[in-house]
C-alpha cells in the first residue's frame, strides 16, 4: 500500500501545484514566474526529502517492533501530514511544505514495512 502512497502522492501534485485555486490560496498568483517556480519546487522537494528520511527512521522501528507497528506508524505519519495539507486554511506555505515532509517521512518509513 505504501507504494500506491508513492506513486500517488508523486502524481497528484503536479497537478494541484498549477491550478489557478492553489495559486491563489497560497498567495501565489501575482508572484512572478521564476518565484512560483522556487514555491512550487520546494513543495515537490519537500516530500521527497522526507521519503528519504523516513526510511532511515522506518528500518529500527520495524526491526525493534516489527512490521505490524512500523506500519501504524508510518500511516500515522501519512494521516498527520495529510490532514495538516487539507486544512491548512491560512494559506501558509511554510505549513503547507511541512505536511508534505511529514507525509513523505511517513512514506519513506513504510517502505521498511515490507521488507
């Protein structure tokens, strides 16, 4: 399931990062192009770090207490980060960017899971 996490999470924003909904919530439309770009690339990046340092964090949880609570806390981890996406209503993009690190912590330490 956590691959379907990844690849889903990897879609998903490419799409939502340029529409014209997200722009203006996040005060971003009357930026120019270059600084969207920036915007938009820390948003991509963010989620990616996180993956990378979910997995280091993911390997002794599961190899202490094994597969079933490395999940639990890797979905845990997902949900938090989830939630904290959707209903970032002030339109705070440093907020908006921690979600999606915690989110890819989540991820990354849910790879541990199946090994």
């Amino acid at each position: 399931m956590t691959g379907c996490l990844f690849g889903y999470s990897v879609g998903f924003i490419g799409g939502i990062l340029v529409l014209p909904s997200f722009l203006r919530h996040f005060r971003l439309d009357h930026l120019p192009a270059k600084d969207i770009a920036l915007a938009q690339s820390k948003i991509v990046s963010s989620w990616i770090v996180g993956c990378t340092i979910g997995v280091p964090i993911g390997v002794p949880i599961c190899s202490k207490y094994g597969r079933k609570l490395c999940i639990i806390f890797s979905a845990s981890l997902y949900i938090v980060g989830t939630l904290l996406q959707v209903l970032d209503g002030d339109g705070m993009l440093g907020i908006f960017q921690l979600a999606r690190l915690i989110n890819g912590i989540g991820v990354g330490a849910g790879q541990c899971g199946h090994q």
